[in-house]
C-alpha cells in the first residue's frame, strides 16, 4: 500500500550536480583553449601551464572587461568567453612573468 513519491529537492540536487560538472567542464575547456591561445603569444607549454593561466584569465578578463565597459562585440558566447579568457591570460602571464 506504500506509494513512494520521490522528493523534489532530491531531483533538483541531482540536476545542480550534474549542471555544476557540466559548467566546470566547459570553464576548464575554455581555459585550456585560452592559455593556449595565449602561449602563442607570450610562451608557455604544459597543459595544465595552459589550464591555470585560462581560469585565471578567465576571472581576470571578464573583470577587466566589465570594470572598463569593453564589449568585444563578439556574438558567440562561447567564443566571447574565450576571448575574454585569452586576454586575461595573456594580462596574467605577463603580470606573473615578469
């Protein structure tokens, strides 16, 4: 006599988690193809050289970006959060190699 209904909160859960896993592969994508853009220019050769230097360019840009009004006039997101991305990246390496 037992109907079981499942509770709500514990598919919402479930759909973060898998949302979070997806938006953590995607950021660690976009950082991988920025830092590698960015070594192009500035140098650099590991893949996780490459990964650090585009998450943290990622953050640096986006808020260089934003603090000085800069709209790339990119319409791919994708493609804007990567150049967003490289161009941190490349602020990063040179604040970090100097």
């Amino acid at each position: 006599m037992g109907l079981s209904v499942a509770d709500p909160h514990q598919r919402g859960s479930s759909a973060l988690a898998a949302l979070d896993k997806r938006v953590l592969a995607t950021h660690a994508g976009i950082g991988i193809a920025a830092g590698w853009l960015a070594s192009w220019l500035v140098g650099g050769s590991s893949l996780l050289h490459y990964v650090i230097t585009g998450l943290a360019g990622s953050l640096v840009g986006g808020f260089l970006l934003g603090r000085f009004g800069i709209d790339l006039g990119i319409r791919n997101q994708t493609a804007n959060r990567i150049a967003t991305a490289k161009i941190g990246a490349v602020v990063v390496v040179l604040i970090v190699g100097s």
